[in-house]
C-alpha cells in the first residue's frame, strides 16, 4: 500500500473518530462523578507503571518503528525483532503502557466519558495486537512464534 496511503487512511479515521467524539461529547461528559480521593490514590500507581514502561521501552523503540514505517513502507524493510529490555518480559509494553495511562487519566478525571474511553482503548488495543501480531509472525515466521512461546503478551509471568 505504501506509506503515503497507509497514513492517508489512518489520518482519515482518526478524523472520523475524533469527530465522533465531538459529537457525542455532552453525553460522554455529562457525568461528572466527581472529585473522589480514591480514585486519585488508584490513579498514582497506574501512572507509575505507564512512565516507567514508557522510559524503559524508549530505549527500544524508535519513533519510526512506533508510527509503524517498516511496516508500510514500499521497501521490504524486515527490521528486527525487539526481544530486548521489556520486550523480554511482555511483547507489547507499548499498548500495557498506554492501557495504565489512560486509566490513570480516568480515575483522575472520574468522569463516566473518561472510563467509556478506557473501555473502548481496551478493545482498540487487543483489536491492533491481533493485527500486529498476525504481521509479525508473517514478517519473522518461527522466530516469533519463538518468542510468543518464551514471552507473554500483555502480563509478566513470575519465573
């Protein structure tokens, strides 16, 4: 598909999306649960979690492979696999970190809209893995399935 394309389609859905939102967004923000000391304790942890995912993952991570360009691109760019740093201990550290992130922002905001949102990345994340990881293993064949068998997806496993 190429690049050029690939990001036209993806620009064009977020819009759609965030139009979406916009549209509904009285209702979505219509709940307002209030300021709740719990929610905010719950917050800081989920937070934490996220930032260090987040700088652990960096050092892997380039901004090129997170926007996905190897995987669009027009060349037959293979890339490695990242089994490295956190990609040694669960395969998506990006998607774990953003699922905190966005939990951390709901339980903050405590707004009924802000958990419709985390509910809807939840999906949106396991949707993308799926895809992702069906990509994968075309890209990487048995070397992935390797490491799928070595490393969980989402959840560390104690060793």
């Amino acid at each position: 598909m190429g690049t050029r394309w690939a990001y036209t389609i993806l620009s064009g859905g977020m819009l759609l999306m965030m139009i979406g939102t916009y549209v509904v967004r009285d209702v979505l923000l219509a709940t307002d649960l209030g300021t709740n000391v719990l929610t905010m304790v719950l917050a800081i942890p989920c937070v934490a979690i996220a930032v260090v995912i987040g700088s652990k993952r960096k050092r892997y991570l380039t901004f090129r492979i997170l926007v996905g360009v190897p995987e669009v691109s027009e060349t037959s760019q293979r890339g490695a696999l990242l089994t490295e740093g956190p990609y040694a201990v669960i395969r998506h550290p990006r998607y774990v970190e953003a699922t905190f992130a966005v939990l951390g922002y709901a339980l903050v905001a405590n707004y009924v809209g802000t958990y419709v949102l985390f509910f809807a990345c939840i999906t949106a994340i396991y949707l993308i893995v799926i895809l992702e990881e069906r990509e994968l293993r075309d890209r990487f064949g048995e070397e992935y399935d390797a490491y799928c068998r070595a490393v969980p997806r989402f959840l560390p496993q104690s060793r």
